[in-house]
C-alpha cells in the first residue's frame, strides 16, 4: 500500500479496516454527516501518523491491536485538519486526496461540521482508551492533554493561523508553521502509542524528539514534492498548491532535501538507546525521506 | 448581573473571573487567534450553563470553587458553537451579545480557527479536573467521553447540521433540533459537574433528566423572547432572526410558553429526591423561564 515498507503496509492496513467501524453509529437525523466524516476519512490517506502511534506503542511493549482505537483518533484529528485546510476562507482547494475536497463535495456548512464531529469522535476514542488500559488519573489526563495541546493555539491551529498569515519568507516562520501544523500532531501520534503502552517518561521524551524531527523532514518532503509534481498528480490544489511559501521557495530543493536528511538522522539518533528495537521506527523515517508521494 | 437570582449572580461573577485566566497562555505567534478567543468568550453570556455546572457539583457533595475548570470548560464549547452558528455559511449572523460577530470583527478564518482552539482548550481544562480530582480510569473516560459526545454528531453537530436543513415544520424536528443544538450541553453541563464531585451514577441520572428538560424550557424561552424582540435588542440577527423555524412559529408563542412551563415542571420533579439541597436548582430553572433574555 502506497509504497509504504511491508510491515507499515500491515499496519495501515490494519487502521483502514477499522476507521469505518470507529465511526460515530448512523445518527438518523443527521446521517449526511456521518457520510461527510466517512468520505474524507476514508480518502486513501498514506496512515503515516496512526502507523507511527502503533510501532511506538510496540516499541514501549505492547502490541499494535492494543491502540487501535487511538492510532484512528489520530488519522480523525488529522482528516479534521485537512477539511478545514481545504475551506474557502483557509487555502480554497477544490481537490483532495485525488477526490472533490469534503466542502466541494457535501458544502461548507456540512464540512465545517463533520470536521468538529471528526474532532469530537477522536476524544471519544481516547476516552475508550482510558478505560480500555485502565490509565491512572496523571497518565489519563496527560492523554487528553497532550491531544488538546496538539490541537489547540499551541499546536495545529496556530500552525494554520501562521500558514495563513505569513510574516514574511523566513526561516523561522516556516519552521514555525510546520512544527506546529506537522510537527504537533506527530508527536502526539507517537507519543500517544507511548502513553497508552505505560512507557515512562524518558521513553515518551525519545520518542516526542524522533516524532518532532520526523514530522519536519516529512514537511520538507512535502513541500518538495509539491514543487515537482503537477497538482493533478499530488491530488490537491488551492493556496497549498505552487506559488505558496514553502521550504523549497526560500532555500530550493536541493537544500531542503539536505535538512530533511539531516532531521531524519537527528530523528533516528534519538532512537539509539532502543537499539535494534527502534528498527521499524527507523525504517519509517527512511521512507519518510524516500516517499514519491 | 443580567437579573439572576443573587446565589447565580455570584456564580456567574466568579466564573467571569477565571475565563481570561484559563484562555491559553500567549502563544507569540498566533496570538490574534488567542484574542478572538477572548473576544468571542467574554462576550457577556448570562453564563447560565456553567453555574449549572457548579451547582449541579454543590449537590454533588463538592464547593462550585473545585469544578471551576469544567465550568469554564462547559463556557468555551458553548462559545465554540455560538461562532460556528453564526458562519456565513451557517446562520450568516452579523452580531452576536450585541456585537459583531467573531467571523465579521477577525474574519471568517480566524474564527473558524479559534472556535476549534476554544473545543480544544475545554478539553485541556478537563484534563486538568481529571487529575485534581484524581478521577478513576472509569469516572476520567466518561467526562471525557460525555463532553465529546455532547459535541458530536449525535450531539450539538447533529443538531446544528437538522437545524440548517431542516425537514418540514414537524414538532419532532424542532425537538430533535433544540435536544441536540441545546439539550446535549445542558446535560453536560450538569452532570459533569457531578460526575467530578464523585457522584452515583443515580445522582448523575436525575440531573440528566433536569439538565433534559430544562434545555428544551430554555430553547424555547428563546423561540419566545426572539418572536417578542427587535433583533437588535435580542443582541443577534442572522438566519436566526425571525423567518426561522421555531416553537412559536409551529405552535405560537402561548401553546410555547405552556410547553416551556410544563418542561420545567418536570424537569424540578428529577429533584424530587435531593428535597431542599435542590432548592438552587430549582430557581436556577425558575429563572430560565421567566427572564427576559
């Protein structure tokens, strides 16, 4: 699937088979927004995010199976983020994942609100995952949190807000943008894995440092594709599409895939006290770097 | 303050003076999207959903002063809602409390972003009860899970979407309508405040039942207050103005106001058991039907 490594193949195989079921049950009255949160959600994502919270969760000892409910809250928040990336008043895309963006499809009014629904369903799984692994009152509330934080002003929507409101061409800006935008909800993917694993602090910290450099390196990924490929082929448009500030647009491509390989050995580094037990996490930063899309 | 009873007055007074406080620190680069926040949340609500919630914890066993982050976590995913009601592609409304709305005074954008930064932040305060009050892995997943229900499809989302697209003048619609848009957050409200005093779960069920009741008495109070008012005095205008389907619409503004009475009357009986401890309650519900906006 998607050129993804065999073993992240599994894996993302194993959250598109259950994205569909850890949707909300049909609500009758309002059934079309169920049918909006299923048709952005089930768009063919690359599952790079839930893969990473469940090759974490198998790093800090337990198995995939175990944060199943969590690794689709995560692709929940990040369906969320790209709906309301898409809208008329954000970047104006028309198309994603290669399909109608969700407010093309369904309008605005019901996009806006399968995105909140998407939202809202993602704390409910991880309201699941408390009970399901039993967590304590500091690890169940670093949980909720840490997904808040990564969420809210300090995370994904100031990284949005920043996006949309450019100071200027700098460097810190951008990497402003992508810590928060990318980098945010990569550390909560992994870290989460971590936390419903029971890891202690110092693995969650390793983790947090690989998933904060992976999430930038895969930015940098992104913005270099995106200057490669005609929009058509990339399956989005609107202001992300050229013409935007990117990595590539202030430092060209050949430096920025020179960060993005220095980030992703910085992000491995982080890994070594896991030695051969960081292998699949390693490998997931080598196809970060390596994707075609 | 706004002609509550003086035990709510003090309530609401105390609430208004921690809501700047839980606002998210100053994040340097996004901080326009914290003062949209700030602007939509101290916007003079009557602050009725919150003192439910510290009530609701007084008869619960615990002080209004320890459920003071779930009371204003319960302010911010009403605010949340009250910015996305007002979307021009929702009820296109231009003035809200008496003043433009968010959407108009920060542009459409930001206040789509502060709106989920507003969802998020509640979640983070509700993180924060859960370790102050050292919630069991059971108590921590159902606040959790209640808040993100309440917010969801089957909730205020599901009740916002019929409320844009509704099916005919039927009476089920409009209750289905102000249950989900209204009821969800009232019963929230409520028994979040007891489920954080550690109440049984029959204590949490009775106030459901208030909480029920008295959000469709307030919902339709509102019909009748809008049918009553000039929109500028009411504070708001918009597809929510009058032309809207509404209680005194389908069954005029007595049969309305009877209905609303009987609601409340009802909703006082689920007290039954609490005998004078309920007392407050029952004038909070009193208060709901005979105030004047």
């Amino acid at each position: 699937m998607n050129g993804l490594p065999e073993k992240f193949a599994e894996l993302a195989e194993k959250v598109e088979g259950v994205l569909e079921d850890f949707l909300p049950a049909r609500e009758a009255m309002a059934a079309e927004v169920v049918e909006a949160m299923r048709y952005s959600l089930t768009g063919g994502g690359k599952r790079i995010r839930p893969v990473l919270t469940m090759l974490s969760a198998e790093l800090a000892g337990r198995s995939a199976a175990d944060v199943l409910k969590a690794a689709a809250a995560i692709e929940m928040i990040h369906t969320c983020s790209l709906i309301l990336d898409d809208l008329p008043c954000m970047d104006n895309a028309t198309v994603r994942r290669g399909k109608p963006a969700l407010h093309i499809h369904v309008g605005e009014a019901t996009a806006v609100l399968a995105a909140y629904a998407l939202l809202a369903r993602a704390f409910e799984l991880l309201a699941g995952e408390i009970a399901d692994h039993e967590l304590s009152p500091v690890a169940a509330s670093a949980v909720v949190r840490d997904a808040a934080c990564c969420v809210g002003v300090s995370g994904m929507t100031g990284g949005q807000w920043r996006d949309l409101n450019p100071i200027e061409k700098k460097f810190e800006t951008l990497e402003y943008i992508h810590s928060h935008k990318t980098g945010s909800l990569f550390i909560l993917s992994s870290t989460l894995g971590a936390r419903l694993a029971g890891a202690e602090s110092s693995i969650v910290d390793c983790l947090a440092s690989f998933a904060k450099n992976l999430g930038l390196a895969f930015q940098i990924v992104d913005d270099v594709l995106g200057s490669e490929m005609p929009a058509r082929q990339l399956g989005k448009d609107g202001a992300d599409g050229p013409g935007k500030v990117t990595f590539v647009s202030t430092i060209g491509v050949e430096s920025s895939r020179a960060v993005a390989g220095d980030l992703v050995r910085t992000a491995k580094l982080s890994l070594k006290p896991f030695g051969a037990r960081a292998a699949e996490l390693c490998s997931l930063a080598d196809y970060v770097i390596n994707r075609s899309r």
